[in-house]
C-alpha cells in the first residue's frame, strides 16, 4: 500500500494505483477536473496516469455562477 493526499486526505491506495482508481473509490459526479502534483491530467490519461507515494491528487468541481 501507498499513501497519496486525495482533496488534502491522507488516502491509501494499492502501489501502482492509477487515477481511475482513484475516482472508482471516489465516484465524483461530473464534470470535474484532475489534477496530480497541481497539473491537469486529461481524462484519456486517467487509466494510464500511475500514482505514486507522496502524491497529491486533487478533483476540482468547476464553479458556477456570478
């Protein structure tokens, strides 16, 4: 096991774990963003993008409104 901060929660994930499992766990509604180490990962990278120990995942919503 890893630990990765999801949204600035300590998470523990499987080694090697990838985004989509992150958001499996997850299940964020959509639309939302991803991204790891504060880049924006696109949603065709989310099976390929592997995590690592340490990393920081963040799920931003967009903001609506005025």
């Amino acid at each position: 096991m890893m630990q990765i901060l999801i949204n600035n929660q300590p998470t523990d994930m499987p080694e090697g774990a990838s985004i989509a499992q992150v958001l499996a766990q997850l299940q964020p509604r959509p639309p939302f963003a991803v991204a790891v180490n504060t880049q924006f990962v696109p949603k065709g990278r989310y099976e390929q993008q592997l995590l690592q120990a340490g990393d920081k995942v963040e799920v931003i919503a967009p903001v609506t409104g005025g």
